[in-house]
C-alpha cells in the first residue's frame, strides 16, 4: 500500500476525534497519521508491521487475530488486509465507531468483528481465544496510578490466546529513555513517579499538554495519553507466573529490533552494539534498551 484517499467525511470525524487537542504540539502529526499519506499509520502498517509479524510469529492468513486497543482501526485494517479474520477492541466508544468507518472506507466490514467496554473482561469470553494478539502503542495508555490494572489487562490477553499462541507488543515507549518524545517532547518526564503532578504542571507550562474532552483531567490525563511508557522487565513481571517463550531472545530474531524495514546505520549500530551487551551478556532481547519496546513477541507454550 503506497496510500490511501479517506472521504471527507472521514477527514472530518478524525479531526472532531482530536477535538480539544489543536494546541499540543504534535496535533498536526497526529491528524495526518491518523489518515492515509504515504507515511500514514496505516500505510506504515500494512507495509512494515505485518510482515515483521509473519517473519517472527508465521503467515497469520488462516489465524484468528485480535487487535488490541484499536484506536480509530489503522492496524486493523492492516491486519484484514493480511487475514480472514480480525476482531478489534477499545475501551473507548468513539475510537471504535471511527475504526468502522475506516473499515468501510476500506471495503473490510466483513472481515472484522469490533467490541467496546469499559474493562475487557466484560466481552473476552464472548470474544473467545486467538492464535496472535497484538497490542500496538497500548500499554503506555494504562495509568500506572491505577494500581494493578495495566498487569490485569497483560495477563488477561495472554490467557485469552491459544497453545500456542503469539503476544506481540510493540511501539511503547520505553521509561528507560528520560526523554519523552511520544507525548510531551521534555526531559525527565518518563523518569518522574507516573502521575506525578510536578511533571503534569511542567507539561501544562511549556505547552507540551493540556486537558482535552477524551481525557481525564490533570496527572492522570498525562499518564492516559503516555508519557510514563513501561519496560521489558515490568512486562516480565505481570507474566512470571505464566509459560511462555520471549521469540526476541531465539537465534535468527535476537540480533536486531525488525527485520521488515530498510536499516539505517544508525540502526545498525545500535542493534550491533546493544546485541552484544543485552543479548550475550545479560539475556535480554535488544529492545529492552530501544527508544520503544518495539516487536516483543511472547509466545505461550
């Protein structure tokens, strides 16, 4: 897919979707992304993240997948493009009307299967059990200040695949970085107590946030849009009683973060670099060190 012509209509409902937004700094990026440009998220997921899906987990063709907080449905319509069957499912209402739409718009009604609620539990059991769930730029989402809930919500979609089956998170930004480049664009943000109200009245100071409709007012609206990000290791944690296989750390998918995108040198470098330290002398797959927790893939066995 080199792009794709989104009707008015629906340049329209991605605009009243960010209602409230028009002075961060990023809302320009975040209207195009959200459409159909040669570097759109939904360009850029049919062309680089599913195929890195199918070289790390295998051809999803005839494999029942789950999209996990869809937003407004780029991914899932990538994902449809590649298989028979896709379910997709958000917390939040509206997020899931525009992930219709762009279903429509694409002809792809008839492949997914969309559900809302306030907690996932309410519908897994209706939704039933998957081969691969992806989890895309979700995780930063779930406040840490709501105590166990971003553990309960990993735990839940790793019990909802089948045996086998493939957890594949990527595009979180990684709290190990002080810089938050995904939300705010300052420093220390990530390194501060998620939820930290210094960090809140900083980001309201310099411009870099502020409170909007879909979100909660103060500290808590900057963890919901994700300037707090995880870690490798706090997703280990939420799983360690569980059986399964981190596929990053598996000679032929441990020496770089993808495999589906033209490297850079700088790529290069730092895959070189980081492989050595993380992989051989700690045991760690390379993008517990990135910028982004990007293509972890645990696999339940």
């Amino acid at each position: 897919m080199d792009a794709f012509d989104y009707s008015k209509d629906f340049e329209e409902a991605i605009e009243h979707f960010h209602r409230g937004m028009e002075d961060w700094p990023n809302y320009r990026n975040y209207i195009e992304a959200h459409l159909g440009g040669p570097d759109s998220r939904v360009v850029n997921f049919a062309n680089r993240l599913c195929p890195e899906i199918e070289y790390r987990c295998g051809r999803i063709r005839d494999r029942r997948v789950l999209d996990f907080g869809c937003g407004t449905g780029a991914t899932t319509v990538a994902l449809a493009q590649y298989s028979r069957h896709v379910c997709a499912f958000d917390v939040d209402e509206e997020s899931v009307e525009v992930c219709r739409r762009r279903l429509r718009e694409h002809g792809l009604e008839s492949v997914a299967e969309l559900y809302f609620a306030d907690d996932l539990d309410e519908v897994k059991d209706s939704m039933g059990s998957f081969d691969l769930i992806l989890v895309n730029g979700v995780l930063e989402h779930i406040p840490l200040t709501k105590t166990g809930l971003r553990g309960k919500v990993v735990r839940s979609l790793f019990n909802m695949l089948k045996r086998p089956g493939y957890l594949f998170i990527t595009e979180t930004p990684n709290r190990l970085w002080p810089f938050d480049f995904h939300s705010t664009q300052l420093l220390w943000i990530p390194w501060t107590r998620a939820g930290s109200e210094w960090s809140y009245k900083r980001a309201i100071k310099k411009g870099r946030h502020a409170d909007a409709p879909r979100i909660s007012k103060g500290p808590l609206g900057l963890e919901e849009v994700g300037a707090w990000g995880a870690t490798y290791w706090e997703i280990m944690r939420y799983l360690r009683s569980e059986q399964f296989v981190c596929l990053n750390r598996v000679r032929g998918q441990d020496d770089h973060l993808d495999y589906s995108s033209p490297e850079s040198w700088k790529r290069r470098l730092f895959d070189s670099l980081i492989f050595w330290f993380a992989v051989k002398l700690l045991h760690v797959p390379i993008t517990a060190f990135a910028p982004s927790i990007t293509n972890l893939v645990i696999k339940k066995v």
